[in-house]
C-alpha cells in the first residue's frame, strides 16, 4: 500500500508514521521544515514544500498517485478544497482527521456516536473543524473517496495533558495546588498517540471506511481530578487541586476561558462500536496511568522541557487564594 502522509512531525501523525513504517506500507510524508523533536524513521520517504503553497506541493509530488493520503493538518475548508482539487484521480482512500470537538456541547445524549448532532460553537478550532468536514462530505456525494476519522485528546510522552502544562507538575512540586475546572468530575477522553496509530492503520484503505466517519478514542474516560491525580502520582508528589468554575479561571486565564466554556467543562463519551467492527481488540492498550509515567520520564530527561507558564502561575495563584509574602 503506497501512503502519503500530510503532516508527519505532529504527536499524532508521528506515531503513525512509525506505525505505518512497521508495516509492510510505502510511507512517502509531506512535512514543511526539518526540525522536529520526532525524528521521521529510515526507510520512509521525506518531501518537503509547504502545504498552503501550491506550485511547492505540486513540484514535489508531481502527478504520483497513492491508495491512501491522510491529511493531519486540514485547519480550513480551502485546505480541503485544494487536498479536493489535487488529488482527485489519484487517490484511492483520502482520510481527513478530525476532532471530537465538532460535537455538540453538551451533549444531547450519551454515548455519542458518529452521527450524533455536531454543533461547534464559537470556539474557533472545532468550528474550522466542523467546516472542514462539511467540505469533506460534500466532496465524497461528489465522487471522492473521503473519510473522515475523530481523535478526541490525543498525548504522547511530550504533552503534559492538561491545559497548563508543566506547570502543574511544578507547582505541585513547590506545595502549591494546581486549579481545576468545575469540580473536577466530568469526564474526559485521553487516548495514547500509539494506540490511535495502530488503530488508524489497520483501517487505512478498508473500502467499508469509505464514506463513512469513524471515532478513534478510547473506551474509558477520566474525570479531570483523575488525570490531575495520575500525573501526580507519577511525578511522586501530593496532587494537591483547588476548584474553580470555568468562568472564574477564563476571567483570570483568558486564553483558557473559550478552551473550558465551550468544550473542557462538559463530559464527552465516545461510541467505539464501528472501530471495534473493523478492527477488533482496538484501539486502547495503555493506561494513562502508564502514560503519565512516560511524560515525567520524558520532561525530567532535560531540564530545558520544565517550561513553567509565569503568567498561568501567577493565576493558579490568585484563584487559589495563594499568598507568596
């Protein structure tokens, strides 16, 4: 199976890269530049052109044709338009990835499955996102092979999962709370980068795909107090949180505030029936438990990657009541 990979560098679409390089798979991916913190792997094939610059793109690719091209970094339906338009007639499979997001918040029922009502609100990256999938469907009654796949939250050893990062790990660290949104118990769905990978690539070219929308996620979801404990467990500390409603922190916070209002705060659980159909047994292997203890073994190799957020600090402090005299 020959594979193009939009994207090659990011937490998901390097996991599967290596994936895919595994596999007895052609892997060709188009990455924009060359520094990148996840090396592409020998043997697969590296072009480079930015992707928003067409005359780039089309001198590197050339009229090639692939059975598959999965586009991680579709932010836009003119991005879609241009995948549309450049691939048309070369392509066997195109899977865009999309997110969970584009669901309606809260949800009108739980579980939610792939037809569930999708509705992004004003928050801009599920709204680009929802209209990238728009674009996507429109283009499949036209006679291309779309598919769309939704991540939900996806991590890797490098991404601390929670919205202030490091930060929590070193405020708990110094015996300071980290905030929490709400009161901590609705629920959220992490899924490691590699199990996404193995799942996305054992239905990559299924015909039965084609058309369709499929969830990768995983099966169980954690309250927000439990991500909080698990990475403080791992980071062998006391996970000391204080509450704060969405609104209190995106006054303080205010980049936070659009992020929790309109997706963190409500709890999301996923259907994974059609991806347990095509692929049995997947996708989730590794406890965020496991993966927690990945991210402190990574963040404590290099001092450098400890980057603690002043501002957010400062916040944590004033919504936590904390007074440093």
């Amino acid at each position: 199976m020959r594979v193009l990979l939009l994207g090659g560098t990011g937490v998901i679409s390097a996991a599967v890269v290596r994936e895919l390089a595994a596999r007895d798979t052609e892997v060709t991916v188009l990455v924009r530049g060359t520094a990148t913190g996840r090396p592409v792997p020998d043997g697969v094939r590296v072009l480079r052109a930015d992707l928003r610059e067409a005359a780039a793109v089309d001198a590197v690719l050339g009229d090639e044709a692939f059975d598959v091209v999965v586009d991680f970094i579709g932010y836009h339906p003119d991005h879609v338009a241009a995948d549309v338009a450049r691939f048309t007639g070369r392509v066997g499979q195109y899977v865009f990835i999309s997110t969970g997001s584009v669901y309606a918040r809260p949800a009108p029922r739980l579980p939610v499955d792939e037809s569930s009502a999708r509705r992004a609100g004003a928050f801009d990256y599920p709204r680009l996102k929802l209209e990238c999938e728009t674009a996507v469907e429109a283009a499949y009654r036209d006679g291309f092979p779309a598919v769309i796949v939704r991540a939900a939250h996806v991590y890797d050893e490098t991404v601390v999962p929670v919205l202030a990062g490091w930060t929590v790990v070193d405020r708990w660290r110094r015996g300071l709370p980290a905030v929490v949104h709400g009161d901590g118990t609705s629920l959220w769905n992490l899924l490691h980068a590699r199990d996404f990978a193995r799942a996305l690539c054992a239905v990559l070219g299924d015909d039965r795909l084609t058309g369709e929308s499929l969830h990768i996620t995983h099966d169980t979801p954690l309250t927000w107090d439990a991500i909080h404990v698990a990475l403080a467990r791992a980071a062998g500390v006391e996970p000391l949180l204080v509450h704060r409603s969405s609104e209190d922190i995106g006054r303080e916070i205010a980049w936070m505030g659009p992020v929790l209002t309109e997706d963190f705060r409500h709890s999301l659980v996923y259907d994974n029936s059609k991806l347990h159909r095509l692929a049995p047994g997947l996708p989730a292997a590794v406890p965020f438990a496991r993966g927690a203890d990945e991210i402190l073994r990574w963040y404590e190799a290099d001092p450098a990657r400890q980057r603690v957020n002043a501002d957010v600090d400062a916040a944590f402090d004033r919504l936590a009541g904390v007074r440093r005299d």
